[in-house]
C-alpha cells in the first residue's frame, strides 16, 4: 500500500488526477470506479485541467440511492453526470450508475454486478470512506466478500448526507452498492480522505484489525492500493 500525505484536500485531487490522468494515457478506454459524496470531487475538478483525452473511458459508480425520482439533483446518478461525465467529457452512454428506481432494485444489483464483468473489471476505483468505515455503502457488519446488492443505510450516514437534502427525512433509508468483494477485485483502489473528523477511522482502517466491523479495513489485503490523505485526515496514522 502506498500512501501520499499532502498539504489540503484540494491536493489530494491534484495527486488522485495525476494517477488517473497517467492511467487514462495508457489506456483510453479504461474502466473508472467512480464515487461520490465530497471526497473525490477535488480529483475531478483536478482532473479536467490535464489535456487527457477522455471519450473512451469507462465509468462505473460506486452506489446509489433507491426511490429517489429520475432526475433528483442529489441522486447519484446526477452527480456523476454534472460532476464527472459533463466536466471530464465522458460518453453518457460509457457511464453506469445503479438503477435505483428499478421495479425490482435487487435483480439490479445483480445485473450491474454483471455488467462490471463484462467491461472487464474495474482498472482503478476510486473509493472515500464514511466515518464509520464505511466504503461505497458498504456499512459496518457488510461481508467481506459481499458482491452489488441492496442495502439499509445507518442513520448515522444517513444523517452525513442529510447536508445534501432540504430535511434529513428526505434522505433515503436504502441504496444499491458495489460489494466489498466487488470493489476488491478491481485492480488499482485509490482512496482519497480529507479532514480531521476521518482521522480515527483512516488509522482504524489502515492499521487497525481486518474486520466486518470497519468495512474499509478490507483494503488491508489487496494488493495495489493507494491511498492520498490530507494532514488533517493523516494525523492519526502511525
Ligand atoms: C460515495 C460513497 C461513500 C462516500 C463516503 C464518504 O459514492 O460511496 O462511501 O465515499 O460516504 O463521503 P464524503 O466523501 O462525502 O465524506
């Protein structure tokens, strides 16, 4: 594991998008993990500023939330969309999200766990981590070897993304995620963590016990991860 501490959390996006601009280069159809939430969008912000040719590329979201209505501004789906497809350049039809208003959201788990084997598997994932260790939606008590499904979220996560909702009520109680056992076998991970309030849980799931209790704790044992953290969030590193 390889672990870049920079300055802020505008730098860990200027690292984050170096490593994914270099991977684009080599291969222009590479297939991107991509998240959501505050911790990647300095990667793109950073990564429309290099001259990378991106119509090629390949993109898969982490997860989504179930039963908001198409078009919801804060669903996941329009966030990739604003956040990365429309400011990298990317081909919508490139670009996969869960379909969380699928009449039956389960067999949609399973056919975009499906539809990721059939890309060829993930190049480089981009993964942040929630306070309680959680990755994509992957809550405490997830298996180790979970694969796309549906989900409950915590109240506690639910009460984090609540900034992004007019009341916290509106936030949804279930969402569809990539499995832990999905998002190992891609083949790069890269986990970008900003702020003092993820510094328990970044020492937790780095150096702390491999454990369903901190989701996170999983990229213990994959072999190509790279993880780029503020000082704030790397303060409690050993
Ligand atoms: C988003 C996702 C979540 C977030 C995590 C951290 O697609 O899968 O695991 O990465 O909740 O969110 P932020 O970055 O907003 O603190």
């Amino acid at each position: 594991m390889e672990i870049f501490v920079v300055p802020t959390a505008s730098a860990t996006g200027s690292v984050a998008a170096g490593i994914l601009a270099a991977v684009v280069r080599s291969k222009p159809d590479a297939v991107l993990g991509l998240a959501t939430g505050g911790s990647p969008l300095p990667i793109y912000k950073a990564l429309a500023e290099h001259s990378v040719e991106m119509g090629a590329v390949r993109g898969f979201a982490l997860d989504e939330y179930v039963g908001l209505p198409a078009g919801h501004p804060e669903s996941y789906a329009e966030v990739i969309r604003r956040e990365v497809t429309v400011r990298l350049g990317l081909d919508p039809a490139n670009v996969a999200v869960p379909d969380g208003g699928a009449p039956d959201p389960r067999q949609a788990a399973a056919d975009y766990d499906a539809a990721i084997a059939r890309a060829g598997g993930i190049d480089v994932q981009i993964l942040g981590i929630g306070h309680n260790g959680h990755i994509a939606f992957n809550e405490p008590g997830s298996a180790l070897d979970s694969r796309t499904r549906v989900e409950v979220l915590t109240e506690r996560t639910r009460q984090a993304n609540a900034r992004y909702f007019a009341s916290p009520d509106d936030v949804p109680t279930q969402c569809i995620t990539q499995g832990l056992g999905t998002i190992m076998e891609a083949r790069h991970l890269l986990l970008v963590v900003s702020g003092a309030d993820k510094a328990e849980i970044l020492a937790a799931a780095l150096q702390g016990p491999v454990s369903a209790d901190c989701p996170a704790s999983i990229l213990q044992r994959h072999a190509h991860v790279t993880v780029v953290a503020d000082e704030a969030a790397a303060a409690k590193l050993a």
